[in-house]
C-alpha cells in the first residue's frame, strides 16, 4: 500500500501529465525552507491567473458594527512581476483590482495591490485523510484604490478621506489556491482601510486634519462574497502558544534577489481585553483584541510588542460555505507596533506591521504532511522604499521584515 507521501507525490505526477498539453502547474514547495541562517532564497513560484468575474464584499463599519455591505463584481488581474534593480524583484508582485456594480455595470473602485509573497501550504478539501488537492499561495497586499464619479457621495461608500486626499489605502492579504487535480485556481481575500486613529494619524503618511476625518467608520473588501458573514463580535480570535513560526527578512540591498530563507521561530499569541477601537465611548461593540504578540527565531531575530504599544486584532466576519474555497474560515485584520530584531544585520528598530489573520479552513498540511496549526498569521513590517526603511503608516510601502506563525 502506498504511504500518504507517495500517494501525494503520485497525484501530483498524473497532474503533470495530464495537464502537459495546457499550461500545467506543479503543487511544490516555495524553496525558502532551509536551516542556513540569512541565507538567500531561490523562490519557486507558478505563473498566477487573472481571476475575473469574482464577487466582493464592501463592509463599511461604524463603532465597529455594520453599517453597510454592498456586492461588487470584481476582476483580479493577473499578478504582474515588479523590476527593479535590473531583473524581476523576488516575490513581489502588482495585482490590479476592478469593483463594478453588478446591475450596471459601471465601474465604481480602481487600484493596484502591491502584493508580497508570504508562503504556501497544501489544504485537502476532500474528507480528512485523504491527499491534500489544493496549494495555497499567500500574498501581504497593499495599496490604493481609486474611486470613479460613480461611486455614491455617502461616507459608507466614499470615505471622508478623500476631502482631502484623491485615494484611499488598503491592506491585507489575498490567498491564490491551486486544485493539483483539476488545475484550476480559486481565489480569497480581504483588504482593509482602518480610522484615523490607525490609517490617519498625526504620525501616518496621510494624517487627518485637526476636526478628523470619521474616527469611527473602518472599511473592509473581503472576497468570494458568497456565504461570507460579518461578524464584529462573534469571530473568532487568536489565542495560544506559536508552534510553527517563521521570521524572514526581505534584503533589500541585494535588489533584485532580495529573498531569505525562513528562520524557524516560536512564542506566543496572547488575547487581551476587548473593546472598539474605531468607535465612541458608548459603543458596546468588541470588535477588537488587544494582543500581545511575541516570536523568536533560531537566527537570533525576533518581534515582540514594545513597552506600551499595543498589538490588534480586528474581527471581520467567517466564510460559512464549506464547498468553495477557502470553506469555512474566520477573517480578521491585525495591526500594530513590534521591537524587530533583525538576526542578520544585527539591528533593532520598532516597525509597524499589518497582516491578515485565518482561522479554520480546510485541513492544512506543510509538504512534508504534517498537520499545521488552523490558526494562520502573516504580517508585514511597513516600509517607506528600497533605500529608505523608516516605517510608513496609511500608505503605499515596501516590506521589510515577514512574519509566518501558525497556532493550533
């Protein structure tokens, strides 16, 4: 009888064959595991569709409820390489995002995502025990998007923000999953524009005049839409010991193979009170976590909330439909302030990091077929450019520094 390795590594072959006379794709492994320290990383990446025709959720929230959703039509355009430094940058990507109005048509948002690759892992979507049928590829996202004279002169549609300035920020991530079986990929994500108190402040790249803009109104745009439930309150939050953590380092100063390898790290994911952060003092909602979040590698760098900052998470909603991808799977935003120590270069600076958080899913395996924790963390440290690391808040950046950390 074949072992699950082999009956994986067999299902993986047929695909191959199958698919020889199309633009076949290999379920693998990323390459950027490995026990060399610092080292540079050789990433192995598939070519990423476009993905038209998908349907996304605006949630405008207000004192951290619901006060709007609205159904777009949306047309992920295929991820673009980004060059620089004389060749294609390591794992950086443009993803182009288009929100229409379904019954019309009209294009309401426009905006490039600049999407940094974060990791992959197998799902099986079948019965537990049986082969795992999907790679997942996971991007940290950010990025503008523009808004068309169609969209409504309302706050919930069209953010206070843009009195001032001509876009608004998001940020999160998006998943790209590939079936080995079938060759086809599906797609998930969820982008994020926070308050002033966040995306807005005296110290952000784009800070609210002195009256605000709506310190209680948050945005998220989370698809597939379908079988998505906002839940503010009632989501999930992650709590417990990081069992499988990674720390990796973008190196800039070897444009454009800046990737490393993934330092292996553990700690912990502590929840805190509860309370609104984008709200009044009146409101009852707890729609968020204050957290304290702390890893160490075994390559000296780590991150840990500074002495008095604070560490969030954001609770947006689950996907309920366990038939499409990414089944059911809890969704939240995570934000906030971490001490980063940089093992390889040997210093420490407080970053800002934001990241998206799944929780559930389908079965998650790493490719050696062990069993991964279903709690999901990926953040990003956000960074002003290439040649200029301070840290940038409420606008486009780069990224420097990448946390992976799973819990059970």
């Amino acid at each position: 009888m074949l072992s699950f390795l082999s009956r994986f590594a067999l299902a993986a072959g047929l695909v191959v064959g199958a698919a020889s006379t199309a633009q076949a794709q290999v379920c693998a492994p990323d390459n950027l595991d490995g026990s060399a320290c610092c080292a540079p990383g050789l990433l192995n990446l598939p070519s990423f569709p476009q993905m038209p025709g998908q349907n996304g959720l605006w949630i405008c929230f207000d004192n951290c409820q619901p006060a709007l959703q609205k159904q777009f039509c949306v047309a992920l355009g295929k991820p673009q390489p980004i060059v620089g430094g004389g060749g294609q940058i390591c794992g950086e990507y443009n993803i182009r995002f288009q929100l229409r109005d379904c019954a019309t048509g009209l294009l309401h948002w426009t905006g490039g995502m600049r999407a940094t690759y974060s990791r992959n892992w197998l799902e099986s979507q079948n019965a537990a025990g049986t082969v795992p049928n999907l790679t997942v590829y996971r991007f940290i996202v950010n990025g503008d998007l523009v808004p068309t004279i169609n969209v409504p002169n309302n706050v919930c549609e069209r953010p206070a923000s843009l009195n001032v300035y001509s876009r608004v920020y998001f940020s999160g991530h998006v998943d790209y999953a590939l079936d080995c079986a079938t060759n086809q990929w599906s797609v998930a994500w969820a982008i994020n524009h926070e308050c002033d108190q966040v995306h807005h402040t005296a110290a952000s790249a784009r800070p609210a005049p002195a009256v605000g803009f709506d310190p209680a109104k948050s945005y998220s745009f989370v698809g597939p839409a379908a079988g998505f439930v906002v839940a503010p309150n009632n989501t999930l939050v992650s709590n417990g010991p990081i069992t499988q953590g990674s720390i990796r380092w973008n190196n800039w100063g070897a444009l454009p193979a800046i990737c490393t390898l993934r330092q292996k790290a553990q700690g912990n994911f502590v929840a805190n009170a509860l309370f609104c952060l984008c709200g009044n003092t009146t409101t009852t909602s707890t729609q968020n976590v204050d957290t304290s979040v702390s890893a160490q590698s075994v390559c000296g760098s780590a991150a840990f909330n500074p002495p008095g900052m604070r560490f969030t998470q954001k609770r947006i909603g689950v996907w309920t439909n366990p038939n499409v991808f990414p089944g059911v799977e809890h969704l939240l935003f995570d934000f906030g302030d971490q001490t980063y120590v940089n093992g390889c270069t040997g210093t420490t600076s407080i970053e800002w990091f934001e990241g998206s958080e799944t929780i559930g899913g389908y079965p998650a395996f790493d490719f050696n077929l062990n069993p991964l924790g279903r709690q999901f963390e990926d953040f990003g440290s956000c960074n002003t450019s290439p040649s200029n690391p301070a840290r940038r808040i409420g606008a486009p950046h780069i990224v420097n520094a990448i946390l992976n950390y799973n819990l059970p």
